[in-house]
C-alpha cells in the first residue's frame, strides 16, 4: 500500500521516527507538519496576561513553569503515540483543570496580585477567563427547580383606588421581579402625566387605556418567588363594571388579599352598600378562596399616619361583616397594615409601626401552611384565555390531575380530541404540571375560533359533564323585589359567563336548621336560601358542588349587582 494513503498516527511521531517517508510527502504535508510544532509553546502568551505590576518576578515564575510544561508535554509526547486530534486534547485538558483553579480562588481574592495570578497560571487571555464566570450568576435561576416549589395564586380584590396595582407592583419590585431601572422609567413617565404615584402600578396595569385612567380592567398577572414557595399575583380590577373579570381572576386564586385603604372617606366608601370592598369579599368566598389576608393599605397618609385607633376602626367594621359572609374571624383572616407607595411591612418590618408584632406580608405568605392538591386527580383545567401565536395557545389554572407535554386531551363541551405541544407554567416552559399552576399550553388539533373562556380540558377517561339544566342551591343576596320562575340573570361559574332562567323553584331552606319547605314557594326574595332548578341558554361544563366544589359554586348576576350565590346540587338530564 501506497504510504501516503494511510494516515499517520501523529504528525510529531511521523517526524520524528519516519524521515524516510518525509521526502516523498507532498509540500502541503511538509507546510501542516511545520505549522503543527508552534502549537506547544503557545503557553507561554500567559507571560502577556498578568502585566500590570510586579513583572519581573511573574516573569521569573511564568518561565519556570512554562519549562516545566513543555518538558512535561514532550514527555507525553514520545511516551504515547496518539492520534492527531487526540493531541490537541491533551494539551488543552491541563490548561481546563488550571482554568478552574484561578476560578476557584478568585471569589477569595484572586485579584489582590499578580503574584497570586502568576502562581495559578492564568494561562488564557482576558476574554477566556470572562466565558469561565459568566454562568456563576445564572446559578440562582435554575428553572428546572421552579414548578418544585408549591404554587399559590394570590389575587388583589378591593375598592377602586385601595392600592391592590401599586401593591402588586411594590412586591414585584421588592423581590426582584421587576428591576430598579424599568421602574424609574415608569416614574419618569408618569411625572409626565402627573401622576407621579401610580408609576409601581404601571409594572401590572401594562396597557395604555389602563395607566392614562389609573383604572386596572382586565385581571394583571406576574409571578414572584419566595424561599418555599412560587407565587401567581393576579391583580383584579376593583371597579363596579369590570366585576366579572374579578370574578374570573377570583376563580383561579388560592388565597385572596383584601385590600383596604385606611385613608379618610376612602375606607367608608369602599364599605358602604355598593362598595366593592363588600362585593369583592363576598365574591372571593364564593369563588372557593378559603384564606382572607387584610392589608390595611396606605397607612403612611397624612390623615392616618400609622394610627393604631384607624386600623382598630377598619377591623372592628370589616370582622363582622366578613363573618356573615363565612370567613371564620380566628382561622381565615389576618389583618396587617401596611403602605404601598413606600413599601413598608410588605417585606421588612417598619418603625413606624411598633404596635404590629405580625410577620410582614411577604414573610407571612412563605409561612403559610401547604395547600393539599390531588395530582392523581382527573384533569380538569377551566380556559381563560385564548390566542394564537404560532398555534392555538390557551391559558387557565390546572385545578387537579397533571398535564404533560404529547399528552391527548379532550376540549369540552365540544368534544375535540387536542394534543399539547408545549406547557409554559409562569412563561418558563416544562415537561409536566401539577394541580394549582398557571399554564399556558399550546394545543394541536383544534382552531383558536372553536375555543371559548369556560371550556374545560379533560383527560379521555374521565371527561367533566356538561348541560344545559341543573339544580342548585341558592342564597338570594341582594334584590330589591321579589324572583319568580322565569327570571333571567347572568351566571358565573368558574370561568365561563352563561345567561341562565331560573324555570322552577322547588323549595325554601331554613337557614338556620336547613330544613326544606313541603310546599313550593311561588316566589324567593332578599335574604332567602332556595333550592331551584336553572337553564342556561346554551350548553356549559359543571359539576356538583360534592364532587368537585371548584367547578360547581357560582354567582348570579344582574344590572351590574351580584344578586345570588349558589351551589350546584344536581345536575339534570336534558329531554330529546
């Protein structure tokens, strides 16, 4: 065989033992062969780095060193005979385990001398040296640790202008979320247009028609994290018309912060009949959120001025009312004060306030107890939202069973079989999401038109039931004249909004003893607890209230007033 046809096993070793072959290689050989040897004492480019002080001794050591390397690498050399890339590898190992070291002592104080850095070799140049740090402070956000963290939706429900956007954004603000330099530009914007106060809203209330009113409309979301746990905030509108957006922010929340202001006249108009510090609670309850948190906001105003006497006031007023609307005073509700604008006691305990002893929000909401979800659940996750990007990707809060990316679903109450592409729990994507996250999926197999807010997604096995007509419970709140049979209002249960008749009542329940009436009763009016039988005007998903009570409480409304809350009892079959 032709010895130029086989590789050579190195090129140093070629040169060195086989001289004969050396003449008969072609020039382009001969040119490699030269070119390769300059490889090795590439090393000493170290001399070049540590060159501000001190240069004759790094100088001395760096030679020494170099030296050593080279006899070393001809060691390795003559003793292995290696292929050619095999070489390259050998010599660029140590230069990795002396990179590291450098690394390694640096936090310390690699930079106090050249004589430390001449010891340590820093045989790359600067740019080598910054590739190695970059990933350091990337450490701390590692998204694969995200979804093991407990998730827990916290919603802001309260009067208009009680301060639940500039919370929201002070939060976000305090850990970390949103950095010091958007914010100054939001506060250069807002100085602008003379509002200088609202600009820690803006981080929530993101599009324009919001910030030029100050009005939140649609429910704001943003995620902050705290050491034990991964938080949803989801910033409800407390204006009276966009009440059912609250509604559907209330429906995916685990827990509600009832934000009060504590400022002159602005408490009792948030309070009196109408306000929606009132509404809000009531529709929180109703939407199955079990734990109350009261922040007593903008304690900090002149009118106030961290009194004691107004906080008492507030809590004296808000407690009973709170109670006939179910929260339990002992267990369900704790009360803070708390300013937003300033930010104190919302991470760090104030001075301004000596009489309150309590943790400060965000340290109260890590210590909460952990909330038990069934993972192994049925799928049920109610839709939110929809729009297309590159697909159909919807949005809602998975509230049991678990979801994984490839996995078949069914789309009800259409009955479309969908694929997920891909699940984004908090915009960072994952593999699989348990009970309690906020996801957005991307979905295969179905048209963004065919979707509606209030569908739900189930697995194939255990598909959620849907109708037209069922039975419920209902407790009449707030109406001025009596409800008969034929009585239309506006139903809102988890995320879907229905237009509903009330065709039947069949009977009055005592509120005390629960007993039900023998006759049924031609009418019900305020105050009154019902069984009746509802339809809707078109197909909706539900379930009784004991099979799974997130999906079977709901609210009626009318004329922009919340006039009823129930439960659904029964689900009825339709007649063909």
């Amino acid at each position: 065989m032709d010895p130029r046809d086989t590789a050579p096993d190195s090129w140093e070793q070629e040169d060195d033992l086989e001289a004969t072959i050396d003449g008969q290689l072609e020039p382009a050989f001969t040119t490699l062969n030269v070119n390769a040897k300059p490889f090795v004492p590439n090393i000493n480019a170290a001399e070049f780095v540590p060159s501000f002080a001190m240069k004759a001794h790094s100088e001395n050591l760096n030679s020494a060193v170099a030296v050593e390397k080279i006899s070393s690498m001809e060691v390795s050399e003559s003793t292995a005979p290696v292929e050619n890339g095999d070489t390259e590898m050998t010599t660029e190992e140590p230069w990795d385990q002396k990179e590291a070291e450098p690394n390694e002592e640096e936090p310390g104080g690699g930079d106090r001398g050249p004589a430390v850095a001449a010891t340590t070799e820093e045989t790359a140049p600067e740019m080598m040296e910054e590739e190695e740090e970059t990933p350091v402070p990337k450490v701390p956000l590692t998204q694969p640790d995200a979804p093991k963290k407990e998730h827990i939706n916290v919603v802001f429900i309260g009067h208009v202008d009680a301060g639940k956007s500039t919370i929201g954004g002070q939060i976000m603000y305090l850990t970390g979320m949103v950095d010091k330099r958007t914010l100054e530009k939001y506060e250069r914007e807002a100085k602008e247009k003379n509002r200088e106060t609202w600009y820690l809203s803006w981080a929530l209330d993101t599009n324009q028609e919001e910030r030029d009113k100050g009005k939140t409309v649609e429910v704001g979301r943003a995620y902050f994290e705290t050491d034990k746990k991964h938080f949803t905030i989801l910033d409800a509108p407390g204006h009276k018309s966009f009440v059912p957006n609250m509604i559907g922010g209330a429906s995916q929340a685990d827990l509600a912060v009832l934000v009060i202001s504590a400022r002159k006249g602005e408490f009792e108009t948030g309070f009196e009949k109408g306000g929606q510090t009132r509404e809000h609670a009531m529709l929180a309850k109703t939407a199955g959120v079990k734990h109350l948190i009261v922040l007593v906001n903008k304690m900090d105003d002149p009118t106030v001025n961290w009194s004691l006497e107004r906080y008492e006031e507030c809590k004296e007023k808000l407690v009973p009312f709170l109670k006939k609307v179910g929260f339990n005073p002992k267990k369900d509700i704790h009360f803070m004060p708390c300013s937003g604008l300033t930010g104190a006691n919302l991470k760090e305990p104030t001075d301004m306030c000596s009489w309150y002893t309590g943790l400060p929000f965000i340290p109260h909401l890590d210590s909460l107890p952990n909330f038990n979800r069934s993972s192994d659940g049925p799928v049920r996750l109610p839709i939110v939202d929809k729009y297309k990007d590159m697909g159909t990707v919807i949005l809602g809060k998975l509230e049991s069973g678990s979801i994984s990316k490839a996995q078949q679903l069914v789309m009800m109450p259409n009955r479309h079989v969908v694929e997920v592409l891909s699940l984004l729990s908090d915009d960072v994507e994952t593999d699989d999401a348990g009970p309690g996250e906020n996801l957005k999926l991307r979905l295969k197999g179905i048209e963004e038109e065919e979707i509606l807010p209030g569908f739900i997604l189930c697995n194939a096995e255990n598909l959620c039931h849907s109708g037209r007509t069922f039975d419920a419970q209902i407790v009449i709140i707030e109406h001025k004249s009596i409800i008969c049979p034929g009585y239309n209002a506006v139903l809102h249960i988890h995320t879907c909004i229905e237009e509903v008749q009330i065709t039947a009542l069949i009977c009055l329940v005592d509120k005390k003893s629960g007993e039900k009436s023998k006759t049924r009763p031609r009418f019900v009016k305020q105050d009154q607890v019902c069984i009746a039988r509802l339809r809707t005007a078109g197909t909706i998903c539900l379930e009784t209230f004991k099979d799974f009570p997130q999906m079977g409480r709901f609210t009626l409304r009318d004329e922009g007033k919340t006039i009823a809350i129930g439960k659904v009892l029964k689900l009825v079959a339709e007649r063909d």
